[in-house]
C-alpha cells in the first residue's frame, strides 16, 4: 500500500517539533561533530600515510576522513536515531498513541525517520563549512551536483537498514547493542576512516558490498574530483532493494507486537 504524503509530512513535523524542545542536546550533538572533526584534523597533522596513493582522490588524510565524518553522520540520522526514537515511543506510550490512529507501520516506518535525515543533512553541511573556513579542507574541486546526489541516496540506502534496526527494537525491546554493533561493524570495514587496502583481501572483497563502502568512495570523489557516478548507482540500487524489504518487515513487527501484547491493537 502505499503511504499517504500528508501523513509523513504530519509525522515528520511531530519529530520536528518533539526535537525543537530540546534545542541544548541539538546543539551539544552540532558541537561534538565539529570537535570529531577537529580531532582528526590534528590526527592528520601528526602522522602521514605510508601510502598516499591509498587516499585517492582524497589530497590528505583529513580530507579522507571529513568525507567520512559527513556520512557518518547521515547514517547515524538513518539508523541508531530512528531505532531510539522507535524505543522511546515505545516507552512512553506514544508509540500506541500513534497506531491507534489510521496510521500504517510503512507510513509510522518512513514518518518517523523523515525529520532526523533531514537533521543529519543540515549537519553535514555546516560540518563541511567549518572544516573549510576553519580547518582548511580543500573544496576547490568539489562538485555539488554531486555532493548532493550521494548524500540524497545515502538516506534511503541506510534507512532500510535502520528501519529494520526499529523492527528489532520493537520485538527485542532493548536493542541498543545490536544497533551500535551493526554500526560499528559497517563502519569498520567501510573504508571510513582508514583505506580499506589496510585490511585483509577477504576484509576488502566483502566492504565492497556494502553500502558504507560506497557512499563514502562517492562522497569523496564529489568532494575531491573524482568520479561518483558509479557509487551513486550502487547507492540506489541498494535503496531499491534493502528499503522495501525493511518497511515489510517494520510492518511485520508492528503486526507482531501487537499480537504479543507490546502495544495494543487500534
């Protein structure tokens, strides 16, 4: 079935507003960013890769990692923030508040991840500007057509993933493990932080098929020069798969919850 856009739009404006009352954690959450940025600048200045080439497009180490930063960002915004939204909902009653309205789960799925890709995007951008005004990350080569489109294909890509980690909260209730597991592991072996040439053969050959791997290859070429056409693809090929099959699920959760007695029926 498919979702209604003025239920989304509703939900979405519900997040909005729930995180407008807590301007102090939004801006706490902006300063951490900026000082995970900051670290790695300094890391940068201090040691130097044994093989510069490994970086490419990347001119330096923290241009290599701001790239990452970026997406890490967006993925946080798609994946744990949406499972702790989905926890807390649950806690509070909201959760059964909204389901008790004509609200489907691939609408509640969707809605409620709207506004923290929104949030994660917004972030990434003043990220970006910092670093450039402050930390000299070199943009001269940036494309933003294609900063962009990567980012724009980031979100769905990973909200399959994370409104699948939601689905797991909803029967496993204390879930925060998995989702910080999960994460670290797609993290690791994405090339994210460090060249994935640095890893076993078998290590590579599987980050390849992730979709970290290539969100963070294509972002990097569009900040840099490269070329991220290929990336792009494999982002929306991934969202194409990995998201439908997630708001399945989610729905599935939402069916057996309910018959579990997690959260009642409408």
């Amino acid at each position: 079935m498919t979702p209604h856009g003025h239920v989304l739009v509703a939900l979405t404006r519900r997040e909005a507003a729930i995180a407008r009352s807590y301007p102090l954690a939004r801006v706490l959450a902006l300063v951490f960013g900026v000082l995970n940025l900051t670290l790695y600048f300094f890391i940068s200045q201090t040691l130097s890769p044994s093989g510069p080439e490994q970086l490419a497009p990347a001119p330096s180490y923290f241009a290599y990692a701001a790239a990452g930063v970026a997406i890490a960002t967006v993925v946080q915004a798609a994946t744990a923030t949406l499972a702790r939204r989905v926890r807390e909902e649950q806690l509070t009653g909201g959760l059964e508040a909204l389901l008790v309205q004509p609200v489907t789960g691939l609408e509640l799925a969707l809605g409620l991840a709207g506004f923290p890709f929104f949030l994660g995007f917004a972030r990434v951008l003043v990220y970006l500007a910092v670093a450039a005004l402050l930390l000299a990350l070199p943009l001269e080569d940036a494309d933003p057509a294609g900063v962009a489109t990567v980012l724009v294909l980031t979100a769905p890509a990973f909200a399959g993933i994370g409104i699948a980690l939601a689905a797991a909260v909803l029967l496993v209730k204390r879930a925060e493990a998995l989702v910080s597991l999960a994460m670290f592991a797609l993290f690791f072996a994405s090339g994210a932080y460090f060249p994935t040439s640095e890893l076993p053969e078998w290590m590579q050959r599987l980050a390849q098929l992730t979709p970290t791997f290539h969100a963070c290859q294509g972002m990097r070429a569009a900040l840099y020069g490269g070329s991220w056409t290929d990336d792009a693809l494999a982002l929306a090929a991934c969202a194409a798969v990995a998201l439908p099959l997630a708001c399945l699920l989610f729905t599935a959760a939402v069916g057996r919850a309910r018959l579990l007695g997690s959260v009642l029926e409408p």
